[in-house]
C-alpha cells in the first residue's frame, strides 16, 4: 500500500516538474506565443480540465501524512493483538457468580465461547494497551476474539487499498491528460514558428549574433499580426451581414416563387397590386397619428408651461416667506435694541437730575478748609494702605498656619 501511495506522488511529481521545466525553457516570444494559443476555447478547455483533474501537492502531502498516520495505527493494533495472543497469563473475568453449580458455570462458559467481542472493543483494549483483570479465558474463546479482530483489520485494509488504488488511477488520468496538453501546445508552436518562418527576429537573441536588417522586430510584428487580425475579423463580419442578407432576399424570392406556383396569376397580380397601395394607406394612417400626436403635444405644453407657472409661484411664495421672517426677527431684534436705549437714557436722566441737584447744593471751599480736607485725604490714603499690608500678611499667615494644621491632621 506505502509502496503505491509513493509511485503516485512520483508520478505526480515527475509530472509537475516536466510542466514547469517545459514552460521555464521557452523563450519570451513563445511565451506569448503560448498565451495566444491560450486563447483558442480547444485548447483552454483542455487547460481547465487538467487543472481541474490535478491536485496540489499540499493536499498529496496531507494525503500521505493521512494514510501513514493510518498505517502507523494499524501495524500498532496488529503488534498488541501478538503480544494479546502470545501472553499467556491475560485473562478475562467472566461475570458469572463463582458460587453458582459447575453446570451454571459450564453453561455460561459456553455462551461466553460462542459470543464473540466487538471489533470495537477489541480495537480500545488494543490501543490502550491496559490488562485486564484476572479470571478465567479458554484458548477457544482467545482464537475467536483472534480471527474476529484479523477478520476486521483484513476488510479495513482491503477498503484502504481500493481507495489508494481509485486515488493513484486518478493521478494517472490528470497526469496523461496533462501529457497530452503540453504535447498538443508543443505542436501549435511548431506550427505558429513554421508559418511564421525568420521573419521575426525574437528577444532571445545570442550574444555574439550580428542582427539582420531584413529582420523585423518582434513588436512590430505584433502590431501587424493585430492589424490583419482586426482587418480579417472586420471582413468575417462584413461578410456574414452580407450572407443574412442574401439569405433573406432568397428566401423571400422562394416563397413568391412557390406562392406564383402554388395561385393564379391574376390572383396573384391582383394581391400583389394591393400590397403596393398598402405604403399609401400606411402614410395616411401615418400622417393621421402625426395630427394626434401635434394636438395632444400642444396640450402637453399648456399643461407644461401651466405647472411651470405654478413651480414658480410657489417657489416666489416661498421666498415671500423667508423675506417676512427674516424681517420679523429684524423687528424683533430693533425692538430689543430700543429697550436698550430706552433704559439707558432714564439712566443718564437719572444720574444727570442726581447731578444737578448736587451741583445745585456745591459750595466752594476756603483755602484753609481745602488745605486741612486735602491733608486728611492724605493721612486716609496712608492708613488704608497699611491696612492692605496688615491684610495681606494676615492671610499670608493664614495659609501657613492652614498648611502646618492640614500636615498635623495628615499625621
């Protein structure tokens, strides 16, 4: 099993890695050449199912880890099951009461025989590895729980077989398809190169190659090719118009000709004159519709120009009402400023009354008075100036005394 599950990730490999050095190995040119031939659906359907047939070497990867890890786990079962079978002292305790008769014991020792243990079972005291406790296990009953457990681990690794054997069948499938879609690229660059022929002059060029000047560069060769295919791509569709046109004409021409077959020619003449007065009677009907049309347009546009002298009344109204409001908080705000200036002039009327009645009272002092007023005017000023600095060292002290009373709470 190990050893197919590596032929197919070599396989695989050898696969990706001849894709890789295929594709490295062509030169820039081919390169475009290749993405050109991409484009064809062929062969980019053929792309898309190899891709979609291979898988990524990430997911090969942890396939193998998956059936390594199981391998690992199997071989572990098997191992325990020899050691199971070649210990002789493992026993298993048989739940049937050592009191009862020898007759009770033998029956339930038979039965105990002819059941044999789960795979499950078996598989949970394998892995675990635990003993048992002792008690009583005949060599029939360890060979049935021996070829029960072998039966099991023959239909597991069968089934893991089928499913490496369907996953390496499909590698082999992704990695032909493959094949054949490098080989079918390989030959459409041949033949694109033999068509082209030296008249391109690739980037690849050798370092001691003289260029020939009857050689073009490869960008202008591009331009070309895309001219005439542009130039042809026009011409393929001028060309099918054309074709449905015929086709068209001819097939119209085919049923007059089987209806002139087919009815009298004076019949036939008679309809065919009719179809042609049909254009005058459709260019009445039309001429008919162009009135209808030219009166229902003319009331269109009464209701038109109608709703637009509506839209624009309203739009007049409404800046009739943001001219009233912006007016009225105008109003609003004269009327607070003539409160203003109604309170401010009894004010000065007040202090101007207060002020003529007090000049009315002045009487002008003597000069000794002034003399003797303007001394204690002076002695005034110097006692509340040293009061300001008794204030000030007053609170000066205050805060000292508050921050050494603040320290001792503190403490």
């Amino acid at each position: 099993m190990s050893l197919s599950i590596y032929l197919s990730i070599y396989l695989c490999l050898m696969s990706l890695s001849l894709s890789l050095s295929l594709f490295l190995s062509l030169s820039l040119s081919q390169k475009v050449i290749f993405a050109l031939l991409m484009r064809r659906t062929k062969l980019k359907l053929m792309w898309q199912v190899s891709a979609l047939y291979s898988k990524p070497l990430c997911f090969l990867m942890e396939r193998v880890k998956e059936i390594r890890l199981s391998i690992n786990h199997t071989t572990l079962e098997t191992t325990m099951l020899q050691r199971f079978i070649e210990d002789n002292q493992l026993e298993i305790t048989v739940e049937s009461s050592r009191s009862s008769t020898d007759g009770s014991s033998e029956t339930s020792q038979s039965t105990s025989v002819d059941t044999p243990i789960s795979s499950t079972a078996m598989t949970l005291m394998c892995t675990t590895g635990k003993r048992p406790k002792k008690g009583e296990l005949s060599l029939e009953h360890k060979l049935n729980i021996a070829q029960n457990y072998i039966r099991w681990l023959t239909e597991e690794s069968i089934m893991k077989k089928r499913q490496v054997n369907a996953y390496v069948n499909d590698l082999l499938a992704s990695i032909e398809n493959q094949d054949l879609t490098l080989r079918t690229i390989q030959n459409e660059i041949n033949c694109l190169l033999s068509k082209v022929g030296p008249s391109v002059c690739f980037a690849n060029k050798k370092p001691g190659e003289i260029p020939n000047r009857e050689r073009m560069s490869f960008e202008k060769w591009w331009t070309i090719v895309c001219a005439n295919d542009t130039n042809r791509d026009r011409l393929i569709r001028a060309t099918k118009l054309e074709n449905i046109f015929l086709v068209q004409q001819i097939k119209k021409l085919v049923m007059v000709r089987k209806y002139e077959e087919q009815v009298d020619p004076a019949e036939f003449y008679r309809k065919l004159l009719e179809n042609r007065s049909f254009p005058t009677e459709i260019d009445q009907l039309t001429n008919k519709r162009v009135r209808l049309l030219c009166r229902t347009s003319v009331a269109e546009h009464e209701a038109y120009n109608l709703r637009r002298y509506l839209e624009k009344r309203v739009a007049y109204g409404d800046q009739l009402r943001g001219r009233i409001a912006r007016e009225k908080y105008m109003m609003g705000r004269v009327e607070q400023s003539l409160a203003i200036s109604t309170a401010s002039r009894n004010k000065e009327r007040f202090i101007n009354e207060k002020l003529v009645q007090l000049f009315s009272d002045y009487r002008v002092p003597g000069v000794p008075e002034y003399i003797m007023l303007s001394k204690q005017n002076e002695d005034l000023k110097e006692i509340v100036k040293m009061w300001q600095k008794k204030v000030a060292v007053a609170k000066l002290i205050r805060n000292t005394n508050r921050q050494k009373w603040r320290r001792l709470t503190k403490q």
